[in-house]
C-alpha cells in the first residue's frame, strides 16, 4: 500500500493492533527454543496470524510495517532480538523457525 501511496486507505490503529497481537507468545507452547522462563511459551518472533508459530519470513514483514507506522515502540524489541538471534546459525545464516527451516529466497 505505502508503494501505490495508499497507506493511509487502512485503518492504521487496527493494522498496529492486529500485528502486535501476532508477537509470540501466543499462549501456546511450542517445542524447543525461546522460552520464557515465566511461561515456558516462546517470546519474540512474529506469527502469520494470532496463534500462529513464529517464523523469521513473518517477523521481518511485522518490523517493517511497524517501522511504517512509526510504532517500533509497541512490541517486546529484546525478546525479537533473543528470536531473530536464535535463528542465525554457525555459518552466518539463518533458519526461518525453531525446526531449522532454511530459506534460500
């Protein structure tokens, strides 16, 4: 939308809201890494939809849509950092989730 100058089309309160509500945790527990220790659910990355598992392809679409909204300042930014850092591995790529999913786009 921000390329055909259609950004303000959109509801923007809503589009924040919805996106914020797709950072993990979700209230879902998942299998192996970025627990919480409080809930033992996965923090940081971003969901397709609510509920969702955190995948980098989502998260890296969240943050940039917040940055067009100027609203970096609504998620958790430490526990993005712990998941997008979990993610890269030895050789200086990254996995796309916890299951080592390695995208080559």
């Amino acid at each position: 939308m921000e390329l055909m100058n259609g950004l303000d089309e959109m509801d923007k309160q809503k589009v924040i809201e919805w996106i914020v509500s797709c950072q993990l945790p979700s209230g879902k527990p998942l299998s192996k890494l970025l627990r919480s220790p409080q809930t033992n659910l996965f923090v940081g990355g971003f969901g397709g939809n609510i509920g969702h598992d955190a995948h980098l392809l989502y998260t890296m679409s969240a943050v940039q849509v917040l940055c067009m909204y100027d609203a970096m300042d609504r998620i958790n930014k430490e526990n993005l950092v712990t998941f997008i850092s979990s993610l890269q591995k030895e050789d200086g790529s990254f996995a796309g989730d916890e299951w080592g999913e390695i995208d080559t786009r």
